[in-house]
C-alpha cells in the first residue's frame, strides 16, 4: 500500500502563536517554538515533520492562513 | 529544523494539497491571535475563489473588529454605517440584480443597532447572503455586553454575570429570523475545529448557489470565539464555548429548502 506523505510549511513571521494548530493536529506533528519571530509571538513550526500526514487539517483552523500543505504518495 | 529526510523533496508545487486563496491578500490580518473572524474570511473567500465569483461579488462590511475586511479580501467592500449593512445591501441588490451580495457582521452590529435592518431585510426577503459573527460581546471595543451576551456570562459591563432580570434576556437573531417568511436558508455553525470549518465551508457554498436562484435571504451565523473580549488563550476559549456557547446556541440549519 502507498504511504501518504505530507509536509506544511509555516510562514513563521505572519504566525500570531494561537496554538489552535497544535491542537488540531491529529498526529502532533506542530509545537510552538522556544523562540519568538519579529512580532513577539512563539510561532508554530513542525516539530516531528515525520509524522505529517498532509490532512491539511491546521491549514483548515489556522485563522491567519499561514500553513501550506503538500502531500504526495511514496 | 525541516531537515529530515524526505521532506524537502515533498514541497514542491505539484504536491500542493492546500493553500490561502489568492482572494485573501496577503496583508497581516488585525485580528488578536486565535480570532476566529480570519477563519471565517478565509473559508468565504475559499468559497468565492471556487465559484468565480471574484468579479461578481459585493461585500458589505459593518462596524466592529471586521469594518477592515476590504484590506483583506480582494473583492468589492462597501463599509455601512454601524448596523445598517443589510439596508446597502439591499440598495446594492436592487440597483445590480445580477451582483452577489453579502454582507458580514458581528453580534454587537446584527443584534443590537441592527436588530430592524436585519430582520427587515429578511423579512422582505432580499437576496442577499447575511454572515453574522456571534461572539456574545462587543469585541472591539473592550468585551461590554452585547445582547447576545449569556445568562450568567461576564464582560467588562457585566461584571457579576449577566442577570436577566435587570438586563434582560439574550436575543437568539438566528431563531427570530428563520420564522420569517422572506429567508430561504438560515443555519448555525462554528469555525473552531476542522471538521466545522469543512461544515461551514460547505453552508456558504449553498448558501451562495441558492442566491444564484433569487429565492430569498440567506443568514448562516457563525459562534465564533473573541479570546481578548472572553479574557482566555485562544485553546480555553474555543473549549469554554463548546461547553458554554453551544448549549445555548445548537449548531444546525434552522430553516432549509423544502427540495
């Protein structure tokens, strides 16, 4: 069976820290960093980018829109 | 940090399973972190940007947190007076039948100065799309006691809770206006977890392809979040309003098409 890969891409300097991805991921692949971006706020990255599955279901919460997903079969 | 192995050869534009719309610009939106007016931008905007409606389309915005929406959509944005938003709706609708309308207000707005625009305007049964932001304050400008406030909810003008015998009892817009005759489509939802953002997502759809029909007023409230106004983080306050909010304000359709 095909693996389904995925992978996200944040753009860290528009990201406001809501934490709101990180809760929606079904597989934890989102943490908040330890460091801030140029507004003060700690902006979420992919932590254990391994594990994305490309659900695309942080892109679907994050009310910045700052998550692009891309996903591909292996 | 993105350097495990694999994961550079995935991005690429092919593989491309989701991105903000080209219809949303790429101005960093106002809203406090967590808010969920940006959500509810994005999915309409998803929307419009899936109908090719793009050139066809009027926004009315009100005042409140969203009176800047015409930075960040890249259509038409007419700005009304606070709460008169359907009634330039209605004139945009009138002169330019073959437009869509819509307009995009919150509680403090819809429900409070509003309350005779709107429910006139649906009344009448003009076709126009109604969107309305239900965070039970007035969040701009500092969380005071909207009508949609709760029984026993807090704000900055409530400071005990919200007793009803002195300052009466929460207006349910939603219910008012899908017992009018004019409105074609009147539902409920939430943008707070995916699988409601895919729910509601799918209600504008509807609701845009019904005004293509001329059938009557369309009226989708959305029970958002207002971290800053509530006084929680973003997580606590999407959780207090599935516990506290949604009792009191089900999700569902209220009023459908009868097929």
């Amino acid at each position: 069976m095909a693996k389904i890969k995925g992978s996200i891409v944040v753009n860290m300097e528009n990201c406001k820290g809501c934490e709101i991805c990180m809760v929606s991921c079904p597989t934890g692949t989102i943490s908040m960093a330890k460091e801030v971006n140029g507004k003060g706020y700690y902006y979420a990255y992919p932590a254990n980018p391994d594990l994305c599955i490309g659900c695309a279901s942080c892109a679907m919460v994050c009310p910045d829109g700052v998550i692009t997903v891309y996903k591909t079969k292996i | 940090m993105i350097e495990a192995t694999g994961i550079k050869e995935i991005i690429k534009p092919e593989n491309l399973a989701y991105r903000k719309t080209d219809i949303m610009t790429d101005n960093i939106l106002s809203y406090c972190p967590g808010c969920g007016h940006g959500t509810a931008h994005r999915i309409l905007a998803e929307v419009i940007d899936e109908e090719e409606l793009q050139s066809q389309t009027i926004g009315v915005s009100p005042v409140g947190c969203s009176v800047m929406m015409y930075n960040y959509l890249d259509v038409d944005i007419q700005q009304a007076a606070h709460g008169r938003a359907p009634a330039v709706a209605t004139a945009i609708k009138r002169l330019m039948p073959e437009k869509f309308v819509f307009t995009y207000q919150g509680d403090g707005d819809l429900a409070a100065i509003g309350t005779a625009e709107t429910i006139h305007a649906c009344n009448r049964g003009e076709n126009i799309l109604i969107i309305f932001i239900n965070n039970g304050i007035y969040g701009m400008t500092g969380g005071q006691m909207a009508p949609t406030t709760l029984p026993g909810m807090k704000s900055s003008t409530s400071p005990f809770g919200r007793d009803v015998k002195t300052m009466g009892n929460p207006l349910k817009m939603t219910d008012i206006v899908a017992t009018l005759p004019g409105t074609y489509y009147v539902t409920r939802q939430s943008v707070h977890t995916p699988a409601n953002v895919r729910k509601t997502k799918k209600a504008i759809r509807k609701a845009v392809q019904y005004q293509k029909l001329d059938k009557g007023t369309c009226f989708i409230e959305i029970v958002a979040n207002c971290p800053s106004g509530w006084k929680m983080t973003p997580v606590q306050s999407n959780k207090w309003m599935e516990e506290t909010m949604f009792p009191f304000y089900p999700l569902g359709d209220l009023k459908t098409p009868e097929e």
